[in-house]
C-alpha cells in the first residue's frame, strides 16, 4: 500500500557508459554540484571502485570507513554510509577499491540485481528529503552497473565527442533493454550528454551530427566544451562550479542542470 506520510521519493539517475575516460564521473560530480545550486538536494553514489567521485568531492581514503562495497555486500543501512560533503545539500555514498570484488560476491546472492534498488527505497532515506540520487558507474556493464539500473528510473549517457563514440553505445542501449524487460520495466534513457566537445574541431562536429540524427532528442542540448578547468578542479577536490565558477565548463554543467529540471518539469505537468 502506498505510505501517503512519506515524502515523494527521490528521482534516481544512473550516469553511464562502459567505456572508460568519457567524462562520465566528471559529468555526476558536476552536475550533483549544479542541480545543488539549483536548489535541489542531492546524493550522489560512487558506486566505481576507483573511487574518483569521492576523491573529486574531498572525501580521502582514510575517511571512507563504511562504503557502497558495506551497503551491497554486508547490507549495512544507507545512514551509516551517507557523507556529508563541502557543499551544503551535497551528500556522498563513497567507495574504495574493495567495490571491485563485489560482482564476485554478488554472484551468490539470489537478489544480487535488486540490492541498491532496495537500499534507495528504505525509508531512512527520507531523513536526508533529496531530490536526485545520482548513480556513478563503473566503466563496465557489470553487476554494479546492472543495480544501479534496476535502482534507477532513468539512464544518463555521457558521451565522448570522437570517432566511433556511437558504436560504443550499442551494448550499452542492449543492456538498459534487457534490464527494461526483465527487472526495470520503467528505466528509460534520461539522455545522452556530449562532452569533450570542441567547436574548433570539425570531427566533434561530426559526431554531433551523427548523433543528433541517429538519436534526436534523446541528446541535450547543452554540450560539455573541452575547458581545462573542468580538468583542474579534481586535483582541489571541488567541483568545476566551486573551482572556477565563471569558466565555461562551470557554465555548461549549470546549463546541462536546468535543461535537466526542465525536462523533468514538462514531464510531471504530462
């Protein structure tokens, strides 16, 4: 039945791609940062056992006492897990390298696909009243990468402006329909984000235009440029926005935030 006491439940966004070095941590770390600014509160799930979202957000290794590897594999509760971060509204489910023998010891679980899908809906979540749950995945179409879909509603794809970058996605698209079909009847493509983009360089063009007419409006509007702050601002443990907040990666990710909310905004009037 449903609890009518509780609070309306967070949007959950998986940010992924199975190809590594797109800009997809780069992408959750930012647009966390922006969709806060924007007035909303935030978690954000490291769920990559390179731990980079948490390291990008200030969170050092030694601080990460309880991680995503206790929430999936020891079933601890999300509060013992959930982090505070320097930007207020921000919060941080961190993860270390231990995550990366997860997919082993999941094998054996019976609801090894369900695991962050029920984690997320247990209502200690409500303590934290957030408005997205963002999910960063690891650059595999693994098991972690397979909860975080059956845990999300929707599917957000970074995508690199260079040659083949469409080909890559096919494997991904199958796996979000297989996923669709067997445990997520609800999981749609939220989007696909082209980062890296330079307006310079006549094959980002290309790949924009192959993908604007491959996928339409599946594709943001907003592009992520190539902006060497946005490269800069992990190495201070801040985000692009808190970093350099008048450069043009700053600006993009905050464009990317509210073409977001717009998105969500037509979507709750339909």
């Amino acid at each position: 039945m449903l609890d009518l006491t509780r609070p309306r439940a967070p949007r959950i966004i998986a940010i992924a791609n199975q190809k590594g070095g797109v800009g997809k941590t780069t992408t959750a770390i930012n647009l966390a940062a922006a969709l806060v600014e924007q007035g909303n509160r935030v978690l954000l799930i490291d769920l990559d056992p390179q731990g980079n979202a948490s390291t990008g957000l200030g969170i050092d290794a030694d601080n990460r006492k309880k991680t995503t590897y206790d929430l999936l594999i020891e079933d601890a509760p999300l509060i013992e897990i959930v982090q505070k971060t320097d930007i207020e509204g921000l919060f941080l489910c961190p993860a270390t390298t231990d995550l990366s023998s997860a997919d082993i010891e999941l094998v054996a679980n019976e609801k090894r696909s369900f695991l962050l899908h029920d984690a997320l809906r247990h209502p200690d979540i409500d303590a934290y009243a957030l408005d997205y749950v963002l999910i960063d995945c690891p650059p595999s179409l693994s098991l972690l990468t397979v909860n975080a879909m059956v845990a999300a509603q929707s599917v957000l794809v970074p995508l690199q402006a260079e040659f083949f970058a469409l080909e890559g996605l096919s494997q991904l698209m199958l796996t979000i329909r297989e996923v669709r079909q067997s445990a997520n009847r609800d999981l749609r493509i939220e989007g696909v984000v082209l980062t890296m983009y330079d307006v310079r360089n006549n094959l980002s063009q290309q790949v924009e235009a192959d993908a604007r007419a491959t996928l339409g409006e599946v594709v943001f509007r907003t592009m992520i440029p190539r902006n060497v702050r946005i490269s800069e601002a992990p190495s201070f443990a801040q985000s692009v926005l808190g970093y350099d907040s008048n450069s043009r990666g700053a600006e993009a990710y905050r464009n990317l935030a509210r073409e977001l909310l717009a998105r969500h905004a037509v979507q709750r009037k339909g």
